[in-house]
C-alpha cells in the first residue's frame, strides 16, 4: 500500500464527495454537502487543503484524508479520514504515513480518537480550548500550544445561508454531490 495525492480535480471532488459521505453518513442532514461545497470553493480554491489516499496494490483506495494548513502555513490539521474497508487498518496506515511525512496535527474530543492518532504516531498532545486535545506529528514545527495558529475553515453557516438564499445554487451543488459520489474511481 502506498499514499497519493489526488491532484486531479475530478477524482479529488469524486473522492471528497465519497469522504463526506463515509464521515458524515447520511442521517447528518446537509453536513456533508455544506462541507464539500465549501472545501471546493474556498479551500481547493486558494489551495489550502490537500485531499491524500491509501491504495493498493492494484491503485485501490483503501482510505482516504482531507488536509488543511493553518493560518501560518507551517501545519496540516487531518479535517477528516476515514477508511474504505470495514477494516481501520487502512486509515490508521495513512495518518501514520502521513505524520512521518507532513507537519501534521489533530484536534479530538474523545478519548478513544485520541488512542487512535497516538496509535499513528501523533506522540505530542496539548489541551486545547473546549476539553479538546491537539496532537502533533513529529514533523510539526510547534513545540507548545501557544505557537499554533488557528487552522484555516469554511463558514459552514454562510454556505447554508446561500443554500437558502440561491435555490439554484443549492441544486447545483447537491447534483454536483451526487454525480461525484458515483464517479468515485476504482484506482487512483
């Protein structure tokens, strides 16, 4: 198995559709489109996330990882990753790959994701605000919580505001979801 970069931008799409479809499920209402509306637009836009994926043998995707940079350009904050098998061996191959290869960094809430990223090699953890933990790869620059900048985001509430707002563009981009979702590659 080894790590891609999905650079082409209609797999990426096709492969954040499918990411926010496995995170998210479909019980999570419109979450999964306002997340890939918004990291279409505003983050691949100006260049601030990278979308990464385990394959194969065979080019296969067994996982998957949305990367965004924070404020300062210097780390790379897992937004979401999940694995394409039952199996989490797969996305748990990928962060750890990925922490010995980017200035990476997690934010968690629950114990047991905690466990997880420790398990990928995240060996450095702070308290962040909110009962949060933050994990730091062994390449991330900061050596304490205070020398991290915030990671960039969307505005999840002005994407459904727009959704609302332009019916249009709420249509278009849900037919854009669907079409993605089965244009999901076999091989990368």
């Amino acid at each position: 198995m080894k790590v891609v970069t999905v650079k082409a931008v209609e797999q990426r799409e096709a492969c954040l559709a499918r990411l926010c479809a496995e995170v998210y499920g479909q019980q999570a209402g419109l979450t999964p489109l306002v997340i890939f509306a918004g990291t279409r637009r505003v983050l691949f836009a100006q260049e601030a996330a990278r979308l990464l994926a385990m394959v194969d043998n065979q080019g296969a995707p067994q996982a998957l990882a949305l990367l965004v940079l924070d404020e300062a350009g210097e780390g790379m904050t897992v937004r979401l990753s999940c694995s394409l098998t039952h199996d989490i061996e797969p996305r748990r191959r990928l962060i750890e790959e990925l922490s010995l290869k980017a200035p990476l960094r997690v934010e968690v809430e629950d114990p047991a994701d905690e466990v997880f990223y420790q398990s990928c090699g995240l060996t450095r953890w702070f308290d962040g605000a909110d009962n949060q933990r933050i994990g730091l790869g062994a390449r991330h620059p900061a050596n304490d919580i205070s020398e991290l900048t915030d990671t960039l985001s969307i505005d999840e509430y002005a994407i459904l505001r727009s959704f609302k707002h332009d019916p249009k563009r709420f249509e278009e981009d849900k037919q854009r979801f669907v079409e993605e979702l089965a244009a999901f590659p076999e091989t990368l």
